[in-house]
C-alpha cells in the first residue's frame, strides 16, 4: 500500500508536515478496512475502501461535521476524504479509547438527548448517505410517516425482492406499509437530528471518560428511531437510558414503535449479510402487524 498520497491530503488538510512513522491495521469492521497512521506527536484513523465508494466517505465526513457542530457527544474531526487509483479513503482523528463507566453513561445519555434537539424544518437530509455499505436515501419531506414507509421500509424491501427474498417478508411487509400511520396515533415526531446508526460498535469512551459517537448515517427523523437501535445490539446501560429520559421524555407508544424502527436495519443486515436475518425480519412484522388493525 502507497499511503503517499493520502499523506498529501493530511498535510494539505492540516497545513503541517506528517512524517509517517508506522501504520497500524484495526479491527471491527464490516464494510471498511481501517487503520493507525502514526507520526511525531499525532496520529490519524484512516479508512479504506473501493474508489467507487468515494462518495460514501464524503457522507460519512459531512455527516461526522453536522454532528460535531452540535458540541454536544464528542466526534472524531474528520481531516480529508477522497479517493486513489486503489482506494477511496476517509482520514479521522484518532481518539484512544477507555472504558465506560456509569458517569460517562449517564453523560451519554443526557448528550444524545440534547443532540435530538437539535432540529429542522424537514425530515431527511441534505444529501443521500449510506447504512452500512447500502445506500440510503434522505428526500427532505414533512410527512415523517410517508419517509419511513416510502425511504425506509419500503427502499430495504425493494431491495431484498431483488435480492430474491420474496413470498411472505414481501406480502407481510406490505401490509406493514399499509398500516404504518396506526402506529402514530396521537403522536407527531419531530425532525431530531440522528446518528442514524447507532449501536454499540459505533460508540465508545475516551480516556478522558468522555463519549465518543463514530460511523453516523445522518439525517432528521424521530429521535425515538436513535434510541431503538441502541437497544437492537445491547452495549447501553441503565444509566445511558435513565439520563436520556430525564432529558427528554418518550412517549408510552416507543414500546411498539422501537420494533418499527429496528425492523430498518433488520431488513438492512439481510440485505448485506444474508439470510441468518429473515426469520428474525418476518417475526417482527408479524408482531407489527398484531399492534394495528
């Protein structure tokens, strides 16, 4: 591997000289590989992937920035983002990481919340992204039950039909779709600005005990939508959920609705890691489905 010209883009990014003294390789990811540029005094987090991916890291570097504007969960700054004759590549800070504790995670908790409260007009974003490696559409729209049925729900099952998962996931979820507006009885969300994927692999603690949030696929949609995923994986404790709600109140119907919303990247995990997740995709329609009529 020629990290050259990526070590061009640092300096020009940061205006200082980068003297590589060694290169890391990292683990933990899925889609991307990952690694620890080191030189004098700095060091920097550099993830690659095929140059057609480019544009995935150039959403990931404007979603990191939009998060980081809100100061308020800690972000890894992103430095440059582009794309070699071998790679596309995105370059981070890079934070040491230390270990939770139930501070930090009441600090977590009481962070996200305030990041929800930051809000626009819209549903959506201001450019298309990716969860995962999927693309992931972000139309600006008002009604947020028709972007969950239309860029959600329905995007993940087209994509699964062509995929060749069809029959009953494809005939439930499409009366899931029909029903989509019995789950928002006397309950309007509103444009909260979302992680958009956030599970435990994609937050940790610096040494500082600070929380740190990493790998977002931004947009603005219901808060109650960042808070189901924490519970999808596990990796959140009672102290994170305690300080959300103290923070910002949810209301009684997120017990039904967080399977709605991990439904998403259910149906997302099928699509990219295969058929180990459509009896767990079926059954939470079918649960779904006996919420509504």
């Amino acid at each position: 591997m020629n990290w050259q010209l990526i070590l061009n883009q640092i300096e020009s990014a940061t205006g200082a000289e980068f003297k590589l003294q060694s290169v890391r390789p990292l683990a933990g990811g899925d889609i991307n590989s990952a690694y620890c540029l080191t030189g004098v005094n700095r060091s920097y987090f550099v993830k690659l992937n095929r140059p057609e991916q480019s544009d995935m890291f150039a959403a990931e570097a404007a979603g990191l920035a939009e998060l980081a504007a809100t100061q308020t969960v800690r972000i890894p700054q992103p430095i440059a983002h582009g794309e070699t004759s071998e790679h596309a590549f995105l370059v981070l800070e890079y934070i040491d990481f230390g270990s939770a504790s139930p501070a930090s995670q009441r600090q977590f908790g009481r962070q996200l919340a305030l990041l929800h409260e930051q809000r626009q007009p819209y549903f959506g974003w201001c450019r298309d992204n990716t969860i995962g490696s999927t693309p992931q559409p972000n139309p600006q729209s008002t009604d947020w039950i028709n972007f969950w049925r239309s860029q959600r729900l329905q995007h993940q099952l087209q994509l699964a039909a062509h995929k060749g998962y069809r029959g009953h996931l494809q005939t439930s979820g499409a009366q899931l779709r029909d029903r989509l507006a019995g789950f928002f009885h006397g309950y309007q969300p509103h444009p909260s600005l979302l992680h958009g994927d956030l599970w435990g692999g994609n937050a940790a603690t610096d040494k500082q005990g600070n929380p740190v949030m990493f790998d977002p696929a931004c947009y603005y949609g219901d808060k109650e939508a960042d808070l189901a995923m924490t519970e999808l994986f596990g990796g959140f404790g009672a102290d994170f959920y305690a300080a959300y709600r103290e923070t910002s109140p949810l209301d009684q119907g997120y017990a039904v609705r967080k399977v709605l919303y991990n439904l998403y990247h259910i149906l997302n995990h099928l699509n990219l890691f295969g058929s180990g997740y459509l009896g767990q995709a079926e059954n939470m329609i079918l649960r779904l489905l006996s919420e509504v009529h």
